[in-house]
C-alpha cells in the first residue's frame, strides 16, 4: 500500500513538474506573443505615421505641381499676349511698309511719266525751235508776194495792226503755215526801210 502511494506520489510530482513547466512554457510563450504583439503595434503606429507623412508629402506636392502649373500656365498666357501683341504689331508695321511702298511705287510712276513728257515736251520744243531757227534763217531769201502778203493779213485788217509808228504799219499774219509779222512801209519813208533791212540782218545774226 505504501508502495502505491509513494508511486502515485512519484507521478503526481512528475505530473506537476510536468505541468509547471508546461505552464512556464506556456507564460513564456505568451510573453513571446505579447512582445510580438506589442512589436507589431509599435510598427503599426510607425507605418501609420510613415503613412500620413508620404500622404501629407504627397498632398504638399501635388499642390506645389498644381501651384507650379498655374504659374506655368500665367507665364505661357502672358507670353502667348506678347507674342499675338509683338505679331500685331509687325502686321501693322508691314501693312503700313506695303501701304507706302505702293504710294511710293505710284509717286515713281507719275515721275517716271513726268519725265517722260517733259522730255517728250523738251523733244517737241526743240523741233519747234529747230523749225522756227531754220524759218528765221532762211527768211532774208524768202520773197513773198504782195497778195500773199495781203491774204496773210486779211486785206491789211486794222484788227490785225499791231502797231503804227511814222515809218511804216506792223500787221501780224499767218503765212505758209508760220506766224509772222508785216511790216507795211509808207511809201514816202525810205529810212523805215533801212531801218528795216538792219533789223532783218540783227536777226539774222542770232
């Protein structure tokens, strides 16, 4: 009997080592795992702040990216009103160089036709002058008749009397095409007549 106790003494110890270590076990273990847990809280709580850092970092960048397209898009704005400004006004400048271009072009073609009629004038003048040097030149040995003479003046028309002095009567007349002037001579003024003759030999000598 004795033996039986001590026996179930014997195990009952065994049993309750067994159990306490068990139990110690079983406390460390749970230690473990509540270390673990509280490891686990600790980088939670870390991760959130970490977390809320990236997103304040990310929301602080993403409004400085807006703030920085809003000054990108002012800045292209205003540059974009210099450039239509700028093209505006070389427009306008060239508009106003086409503009005086053509009045320039126009003042050159009225020149241009300018002188070409005074040269056209100056060429007829010369003719004319020719003409008239080679009438003059050629009167001393011209004769005209007395009713060319007659017919120039319409019969002497007192109309045509330029002027009267006490040697002779000066008619203008239109003869062989040419403007002319007639001297009548009074019949009795032989010196109006060499008069005449000298004046006819002045001209002559031009």
């Amino acid at each position: 009997m004795l033996n039986i106790v001590q026996k179930y003494i014997t195990t009952f110890e065994k049993d309750a080592s067994e159990e306490t270590n068990r139990r110690r076990k079983a406390e460390k273990d749970l230690l473990s795992y509540l270390q673990r847990i509280k490891d686990l809280e600790h980088q939670h709580v870390h991760q959130l702040k970490e977390k809320e850092r990236m997103e304040e970092t990310m929301t602080r960048q993403k409004e400085e990216i807006q703030a920085a397209k809003r000054k990108l898009h002012e800045i292209h704005s205003k540059h974009m009103t210099e450039i239509k400004s700028a093209v505006n006004v070389h427009e306008e400048k060239l508009a106003n160089s086409k503009q005086l271009l053509q009045e320039l072009q126009a003042k050159n073609e009225n020149l241009l036709h300018e002188r070409d009629a005074a040269v056209t004038e100056a060429k007829e003048l010369h003719q004319k002058n020719k003409q008239r040097a080679s009438m003059i030149t050629e009167t001393p040995d011209t004769e005209f008749s007395f009713a060319e003479l007659q017919k120039a003046t319409d019969g002497f028309d007192e109309e045509l009397k330029i002027r009267e002095d006490e040697f002779a009567r000066i008619y203008k007349g239109f003869i062989r095409n040419t403007n002319v002037a007639i001297k009548l001579f009074h019949p009795q003024s032989l010196k109006g007549q060499a008069k005449f003759y000298q004046e006819v030999m002045d001209i002559t000598s031009l």
